[in-house]
C-alpha cells in the first residue's frame, strides 16, 4: 500500500502535464475560435508550454540536489497550479501562451525530483524496473484519459476548464508529499552554471521562434534568420562551455557512458515523433474530417490506451531480460507502423489513421520504460537528479521541435497526402535512428544491474 501510494504521489505532476498536453490537442478548434489564434498561435500554445519546460530541466535538475528533491517536487507543483489557473483565465491568446510557459517552469522543478525520488526509493534494481514500467503505466493511463477527458470537458464546460482540472490534482499532489515522500539525504550540490543554463535557453527560444514563424514570415525574413542563426551560435556557445568551461550544467561522470548519451537522444527521437504524430491526427480529424472536441478525443482514445499495456509488459522484460530487447523491439515496431502511415491522405477513413497511430503507440510505449531505466541505470544515486533533467530536457526539446516541425509542414505541404508522407516519413527516420543508437551503443544482453558510484 505504502509503496502504491508513493507512486501514485509521484506519477501525479507528470499525470497533470500530460492530460495538459493531450487534453490541449482535442481544445485546438475551440481555441483558435473562442480568441481568435491562427495555426502559428497553436503552436505556440503547445509549445509555449514545452519551451519553459525543456529551457529550464537541467536546472531543475541541480535544483533538487541543492534544496531536496521532495522540496523541489512540492515547489513545482504549487508553480505548475498557479500557472493553470492562469491559462483558464486567459483573455487572449498571447496571455494563454505566457501562461503556457508558466506551467513549463513548475514541470521543470518537479519532473526530475519525482524520477530522482523514484529511483531512490527502491530497493533493489529489479524492483526498480517494476516501479518505473507502472510509473510509466500511470502515467500513460493519464495520457489515454486526457484526449476523452479533454473532449468531454470542452464539449461540458468549455476548453478552459481543461486548466481547471488541475487544480484539485495539483492540491491533491501537493498534500500526499507532504504525507507519504521520505525526504532522500541530499546529493552533494554542484555548481549551477547558470550562465551555460541562460545559453541554451535562449539557443532553445531562439529555435522554437524560428520553426514556427519560419512559415509565416517567411524563412529568409530577417527575424527569423536572425533566430536561427542565434540559435546555432547560443547553442554551440553552450556546448564549449559544457566541453571546457570550469563548470558543466551535467556531472561529467555522465558524458563517459555511451548508453547514458544514446538513451538521452532517444528521448529526443522519441518525443519529436510522438508529439508531431498526436499534432497532426488531431488537426486531421478536426479539418479533414469534421471532428469536434468530443469525436476527437473518442477517436484518440485507443491509440492512447496501448501504451500503459505496453509499459507494464516491458516493466516484466527488463526485470528479466534488461533493456536492449524492449528497445530494440519497440523501436522496430515504431518504424514499420510509421512507414504504413506514410500513405494516407485526404479520403483515408479516420478510423485507419488512428488504427496506425495506435500500433506507433504500442511499438514505442515498450521501449519508454527501458530508456528511461537506462538512463537512471547510469546517474545512480549520486547523479540520478541530474540524469532524469538530461532524459527529460532532451524529450521535452524533442517535442518542442516535433510540433514546431509538424505546424511548419502542414503550412507548407498542399494536401493531407503530402502533409501525411512527409511527416510520418521524418518519424520513421527518427525511429530508425534511434534504433542504431541502440544497436550499437547499449551492449548485448544488458541488463538492470547495480549502477558504479559516479563522481564528477
């Protein structure tokens, strides 16, 4: 009991940021209604949120070894409530967008002390392998309610009481830390680098603003050239920095594991094809085929459901078998489901769009589970803050950069069949990728073993 309740308490900020993500997706019609946001002010309301969040992760990683993780767990929460409740207040969509990034900087402060606190709390690893594959179910469980709860919220109520669902979670969230989390003995604080941090958040704004108004302003426009030419410049600016600056926003311990580095670009790989793919088939059932908030939600709801059934399974393979079999396997799959994609079109029945979606869903909801052991497999205890900031900066960039991506091709794509080919295309790319870091950088019959002490 203690031990569910624990998980439960953990899983609750990532389940708010997730029914916030889904929920929005089914909300975008409204939205764009109700304050008049045109496509480019859409992908700033899903991105707006992943910015903040992506920008500041690592340092809410070195936050948590600093204050405690509990503490910054509960802190983030109380952001991530405040931050809601403006966007159910909202007037415009510029102020729905800055509330957006409100949201990211609480999911920044609690996303990597929960992964910290889970780790930390189990006692073995193979127990460890089973709280992070239903950790991962929970949380996919929220994912799979947030397109219906968000459709029978906005067709209830309106879209910003999507927003106002988290509130009594946030409150529920905030009260059970303080009741049924240990706080940890804190991990030796490092120095925050901020001005490595401040780099590649403005290298990260810098990028987003370029993807999305790319298509608006057009690419070769002065603002956005200037963006994207800042955004290389920030970006490799930071880079040195981490390579040979006194301080480094990540232990350096953590550069020495190829798997750690592949399992962190997998986030990348996998997020940017997840995020783009649930972008696309909610505007493809909402402008091709009429949807409203409600049929949307309804249509998604498989396609959702999968993944905590594939999570629970690969929680069961890794403590068995470790986690190169659920990578591989899951990986493969998200490339061959991507690929049949790639043939849909304007008259393609919603119903087959979704069926493939969903097989996308399943392939790589057994894969998350193992990368995400991988990863804290690698930090230890004495890193584990620090590794969950880097997997989730990585995935949270990689949604940002899906969405951006996928807004930039359904404005420059002519049909549904161009705009389907190319996006699924690039996911089956990604995929594939992914999979070769895998192949070639987690080890043949690798399996959950006691991670080495790491230092700096």
């Amino acid at each position: 009991m203690e031990v569910t309740m624990l998980l439960l308490t953990l899983a609750l900020g990532f389940v708010m940021a997730m029914i916030d993500v889904t929920a929005v997706n089914t909300a975008l019609s409204d939205i764009s209604t109700d304050l008049h946001v045109p496509l480019a002010g859409l992908v700033w309301v899903v991105d707006g949120y992943t910015l903040t969040f992506a920008a500041l992760l690592l340092s809410g990683g070195a936050l948590a070894d600093r204050v405690g993780a509990k503490r910054a767990y509960g802190g983030g929460l109380l952001v991530f409530i405040a931050g809601s409740a403006l966007c159910a207040l909202a007037p415009t969509g510029t102020t729905l967008v800055a509330a957006r990034l409100v949201q990211g900087v609480g999911a920044a402060l609690f996303m990597p002390a929960s992964l910290s606190l889970l780790t930390q709390s189990a006692p073995t690893n193979a127990a460890r392998a089973r709280m992070f594959g239903i950790w991962s179910a929970i949380v996919s469980a929220a994912a799979t309610v947030g397109p219906l709860a968000g459709g029978l919220l906005v067709h209830g109520f309106g879209w910003r009481s999507i927003f106002w669902l988290n509130l009594p979670l946030g409150l529920l969230g905030v009260a059970l830390t303080r009741r049924v989390v240990r706080a940890p003995a804190p991990a030796a604080p490092r120095p925050l680098a901020l001005f490595s941090h401040a780099l590649s958040a403005l290298a990260l704004a810098a990028l987003a603003f370029g993807l999305i108004e790319g298509p608006v302003l057009g690419w070769t426009s002065l603002p956005v050239g200037s963006a994207l030419s800042g955004a290389v410049l920030l970006g490799g600016w930071a880079v040195h920095r981490e390579r040979h600056g006194a301080t480094s926003m990540l232990p350096r311990a953590l550069y020495g594991s190829a798997a750690f580095g592949a399992a962190v670009a997998m986030g990348f790989l996998i997020n940017f094809a997840v995020f783009s793919q649930l972008f696309v088939i909610s505007l493809f059932l909402q402008k091709a085929h009429g949807a409203g908030a409600l049929e949307t939600g309804l249509r998604l709801l498989p396609m959702m459901a999968v993944t905590g059934v594939s999570n629970l399974l690969s929680g069961r393979v890794i403590a068995r078998h470790g986690v190169r079999l659920p990578l591989l396997t899951g990986l493969g799959g998200g490339v061959v489901a991507a690929l049949l994609l790639t043939g849909a079109g304007d008259g393609t029945p919603a119903w087959l769009v979704v069926a493939g979606g969903t097989l996308v869903f399943l392939s790589i909801g057994f894969a998350i589970p193992a990368m995400t052991a991988t990863v804290m497999q690698a930090g230890g205890s004495a890193h584990a803050n620090s590794a969950a900031a880097a997997l989730n900066a990585n995935r949270q960039v990689g949604a940002l950069v899906g969405v951006a991506v996928a807004g930039t091709v359904l404005h420059v794509a002519p049909d549904w069949h161009a705009r389907m080919a190319l996006m699924f295309g690039l996911t089956a790319a990604g995929f594939a990728l992914a999979w070769l870091l895998v192949f070639y950088h987690v080890g043949r019959g690798a399996t959950v073993v006691a991670p080495r002490p790491v230092t700096q």
